[in-house]
C-alpha cells in the first residue's frame, strides 16, 4: 500500500488532501495521513470581516474530524520532527513512515515587544474577535493598524483591515471624532505585487482619510505610545497588529531549510532538495527575480497543493500529465461599503511580477463572498 503524509491541514494541507483523493485512481490502495495539532480549520481570509462583526467567530472555523475518509486518516497531534531522508515524521512521540510527504505547515506566528498587552492580534482568530468586541464600543479616538514585522501572510491584510475598519466607524457616525493610521516597515503597500499596485492602494487609503506611514519598524509600545526604531513616536487608543512570522521552530537546524530560514523548493515543482518530499504555502520561500520572496498568501498555497497531489497522484497512477506551478496569484482587497478591488498576475514574470489592480467594484466584493461559499462548500 502506499502512504502519503500531508503535515498540516491548513488551507495548503486541505486541498493537498482533497485533490489527492480526486486524482488517484481508485483502483489503487493507498493512505493519507494527515496531521495536524489544532482541533479546527480556521478561514483567515474571512478574519478582516470577523473584525468588523460582518462573521461570526463560529462561522469561520470547522472540526478537521470531517476530512477523514477511507483514504483520509486524520492524526491529531503535533509534528515534532521530520526525517526527510527517511521519509519518517514523528507525531506524539510515534513515528510514520510513508511514500511522499508533503509538508504544508505554514508559518509560525509569534507576539513581540508585549503587543498583546496593549491590542490584538487580528491573524488570529481569537484576537479578531477580541477587536471586534472592543469595536463596538469605541466612541472614537485614535485607532492604530500595526504591521509588526516582515514577512507576513497575505500582504493586503492589514490594508483591508484598516479600510474595513473605517467603513465600520464612518457608518457608526464615528468617522471625524476618530483618526485611523496604519504603520508598515514595507516601502509601499504591497511591494512585491509592483508600484501601480502599490500606489492604487495608497490612493484607496488616501480617498478614505486613513494615515500611512511606510519604513516604520516598532521598537516598543507602553499602554499610550508605540516607538519606531526611526526615532519616531506616534499615540494610540485603540491597537491591532500582526505577528512576527517565522518558520516552523522543528526545521530550525533542517536541511531543508535555505539560508533565508524557509524551506527551499524548486520553483515549479515544490520539490525540496529530497526526492518525494514536497513543501507548499507559507513555510516556504521562494526567490523572485526581483530578489524578493515570493508573497506568503493562501493563493499560492491552494495552487501549490494542487500541483503537488496531481504530480504524487501521476506517479502513483503510472501516468505522465505533470503539472508545474507558474507563479499566478489573485487578491480580493476589501474597501468596506460592500465593494472590493482585485489584484491578479504572474509573480514569476521576468524581470519583476506582472500585477494589475482591477478598479474596487460590488461585483468584485461578491466574487469574495462566493468564493469564501464555495471554499466551505467544495472542502469540508
Ligand atoms: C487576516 C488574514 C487574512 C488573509 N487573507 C487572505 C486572502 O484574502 N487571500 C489569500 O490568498 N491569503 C490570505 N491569507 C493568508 C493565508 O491564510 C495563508 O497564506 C495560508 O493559510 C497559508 O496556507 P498554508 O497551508 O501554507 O498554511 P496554514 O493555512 O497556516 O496551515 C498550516 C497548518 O499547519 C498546522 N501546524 C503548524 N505546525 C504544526 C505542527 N508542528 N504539528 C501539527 N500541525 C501543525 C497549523 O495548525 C495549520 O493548520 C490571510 C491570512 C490572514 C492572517
């Protein structure tokens, strides 16, 4: 019989699982084992609604028990090491042996300089949730959008999140008792996307009175004041930041991993330095041209894990039609007010990604509510 172990049911791991099972013959015996230490699957891309109160906190989250099928076992536990030579994971002190892994981890989130002492996580689900509930009750003040670190998953994050929140306030009649400022290390929003993607969204921002400060790197907060390490300082009443990012602490001393502390995969295949062992999604990095990675976003995960399950699917079959991922990503950038812009392109064209930001329209703030229908419909 042959084994294929997917580390992670995350949004790489679920449809790494899903497309496995569509693409291997069924006249073949064969085992996932899919790992995975949280109880729930959690939606990010629906967490900037959660804040503003547009999802329910129990409507973005799901039991990984329903991925389990006769080809599905579902392994709650940690993973606490993999042997990529042996092709052996250890869960919970066992180990497993199989034919292929593919390991989609993603990225490992951490809280810096105390920040959740002073305001909330919006990466996680808890945290967007805890924004909310403070939200509701603002009356208006200064309200601060902090990128805390580079890299992040999903560049347009905190950009949504700070026009979603002020679409929030401005209906709550909030808007001129209230200032909104979003701090990034980046040099522009979204850099790796280009400079006419970065300066629509800049425009966006502007249109909407929203402060934008690139090149801004914390080096401390207290209960009223967050520091730069440029010198500056700025006063807040009302904080939400991101995580610092990093890759999962068991690959620290892993071969696998490149001099950029991520694992290395080629390019289109995602396969590691290993034959038969596969990396997807955030826990990777991926050199562009332009050298700079490329983006960390559910997008590349999900198109990643469907090359990978049709090429471990392929060899199992004996059949031939390999896939390669080319590098395409799309984004839905919410605005609030029900309308969403849209950005799409080739992050592996040469010399620099070729990105185009769609004017924000309804159609496209629907496109965003069906495909977050059809994720959960088609998934789990
Ligand atoms: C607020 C927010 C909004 C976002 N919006 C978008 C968007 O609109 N579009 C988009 O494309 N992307 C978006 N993203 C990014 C997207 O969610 C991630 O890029 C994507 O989830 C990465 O997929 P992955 O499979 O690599 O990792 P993940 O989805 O993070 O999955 C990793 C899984 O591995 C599990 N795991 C980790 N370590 C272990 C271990 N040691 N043992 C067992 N299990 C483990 C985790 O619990 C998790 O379930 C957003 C992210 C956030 C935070």
């Amino acid at each position: 019989m042959k084994t294929i172990s997917v580390l992670g049911s995350g949004i790489g791991g679920v449809v790494a699982t899903h497309e496995l099972q569509r693409k291997i013959n069924k006249s073949l015996t064969y085992k996932i084992f899919l790992f995975e230490k949280e109880e729930q699957f959690t939606f990010a891309p629906s967490l900037p609604w959660v804040m503003i109160g547009k999802r329910k906190y129990e409507k973005v989250k799901k039991k990984i028990d329903v991925l389990a099928s006769d080809y599905v076992q579902v392994i709650k536990g940690e993973v606490e090491s993999v042997d990529p030579e042996k092709l052996s994971v250890k869960v919970n002190g066992k180990e497993y042996k199989s034919d292929y892994i593919v390991i989609a981890l993603g990225a490992e989130t951490k809280v810096e300089h105390n920040l959740d002492k002073y305001g909330h996580n919006f990466f996680s689900l808890d945290g967007a949730d805890a924004f909310h509930k403070q939200l509701i009750n603002f009356s208006g003040g200064k309200i601060v959008v902090l990128v805390s670190s580079l890299p992040f998953k999903c560049p347009a994050a905190p950009y949504k999140a700070a026009m979603l929140i002020e679409s929030f306030i401005r209906k709550r009649g909030l808007r001129d008792k209230t200032e909104i400022s979003l701090y990034t290390p980046e040099p522009l929003p979204l850099p790796v996307a280009g400079k006419e993607v970065g300066e629509a969204v800049m425009e966006m921002l502007k249109k909407k009175r929203i402060n934008y400060f690139t090149n801004h790197q914390i080096e401390s907060v207290n209960e009223k004041t967050i520091s730069f390490t440029n010198g500056t300082k700025d006063n807040y009443d009302f904080l939400t930041f991101t995580p610092k990012h990093t890759c999962p602490n068991l690959f620290s001393n892993s071969p696998i991993t490149s001099k950029s502390g991520w694992i290395e995969v080629n390019r289109n295949t995602l396969e590691t330095m290993y034959s038969n062992v596969f990396a997807i999604g955030d826990i990777t990095s991926i050199p562009l041209e332009m050298s700079k990675p490329l983006p960390k976003a559910g997008v590349f995960a999900h198109y990643q894990a469907e090359v990978v399950a049709n090429n471990i699917a392929e060899k199992l079959n004996g059949t031939q039609n390999f896939k390669t991922f080319d590098g395409y990503g799309e984004c839905f950038l919410e605005l609030g007010d029900g309308i969403a812009g849209y950005a799409k392109g080739n992050f592996y064209a040469s010399p620099i990604p070729a990105v185009e930001i769609k004017r924000p329209s309804f159609w496209r703030h629907l496109g965003k509510v069906w495909f977050e229908k059809y994720w959960w419909f088609k998934y789990f």
